[in-house]
C-alpha cells in the first residue's frame, strides 16, 4: 500500500463512509484496493467506529458498481454539496 498524506488518507476515509462512492472509485483516485482501504481503515479511525463501518459496507450493493443499480449514475447525494 503506497504512503498517503494525512490529507489524502482523510479524503479516503471520508469516501469510504460515503454510501454512494463505490470502492472502484477509490481505486480510480488513489490506486488502493478495497482490502487496502479497510486495512487503512483499520489503522486510523477508532476500533468501535471500524467496527461500525465494517457493518454498515458489508452488503451495501452501492460500494461495488457490479452491484449497483443502474439507475445510480452519481457519486453522491442530490442534497450534498449545496453552495
């Protein structure tokens, strides 16, 4: 796993918890596969909120794109990022 700036390993956190950001799309920005991102995980948030995570993206059909419905074209929410 390549070494990332504590910014970069924010932002990774930050999409891993993101309902809709599919794990391909972290491959995509950052080149870290999904076993890569749950052990990064693992290193750096609370072990109860790993633990949380953990269970909130096991089965979650919108963290892999093959799983996904094909009516999700976004990463996000509509209410996300308003200015």
């Amino acid at each position: 796993m390549a070494k990332f700036s504590k910014d970069e390993i924010s932002r990774i956190i930050e999409m891993a918890w993101e309902d809709r950001t599919p794990f391909e799309a972290l491959k995509s920005q950052f080149g870290i596969l999904e076993k890569d991102v749950i052990r990064l995980m693992r290193l750096n948030i609370k072990q109860n909120s790993f633990k949380l995570w953990r269970k909130r993206v096991n089965g979650r059909k919108t963290k892999h794109l093959k799983l996904r419905s094909k009516k999700i074209s976004r990463a996000y929410c509509t209410r996300q990022y308003k200015t």
